[in-house]
C-alpha cells in the first residue's frame, strides 16, 4: 500500500490510497486519501475493519467511514473536487497517484 501502514490486528485494507470508491448507502462516489487502522473493538465478536478517509465527488468533503460501507467505483471516471491535488498529481488507469510518489 502507498503511504499507509496495515491495520493493527493484520487484517489487510480492501481498498487503497488513490482508489476509486462508492458509498453503498449514500450512492457517492469518491477517493481514498487515508486507510485509518481500526478501533479497537467494542465487545468480543464485533468485526475489526480499517477506516478509510475519502474525498467526495464534486465537493471538498472528506468523510470517514468503514469498510463495510464501501464498494468499488467501476465507472474509472476522476473525482471532481478542488482537494484533489492537494493529495494527487495524477489519475491514471482510473486511479489517482499519490502526490511525491514515484511512477
């Protein structure tokens, strides 16, 4: 993963920095700009899913949710937002590269 450590528990991040993602209960579509490792659980069986900061499709919003809410974007189409360079300085092959990282 780009610029993001694996969650504390190991488990592995479903989506990473720079990927194209849609909110299954909102119906909006984003980009990943941080993977938040997860909370610590609350009772023993809650499931431990990493946290994803995503950046809103034609706003400056970022929202904080859970892996459970979120979905892959299939359409390959860039994010419209003025924060998009602040994190990015490029979308290729429908996602975003990281800005400063190499390639």
């Amino acid at each position: 993963m780009e610029g993001s450590a694996l969650p504390r528990d190991g488990r592995i991040p479903a989506f990473d920095i720079g990927e194209l993602v849609c909110h299954r209960r909102l119906g909006v579509r984003g980009v990943v700009v941080d993977v938040q490792p997860p909370l610590p659980p609350l009772e023993a069986d809650t499931d431990v899913a990493p946290r994803y900061e995503v950046l809103l499709h034609n706003t400056a919003r970022i929202l904080v949710v859970g892996e459970d809410v979120l979905e892959p974007d299939l359409t390959c189409l860039p994010i419209v937002s003025p924060l998009v360079r602040v994190f990015f300085h490029a979308f290729r092959q429908g996602r975003y590269v990281l800005t400063g990282a190499v390639n």
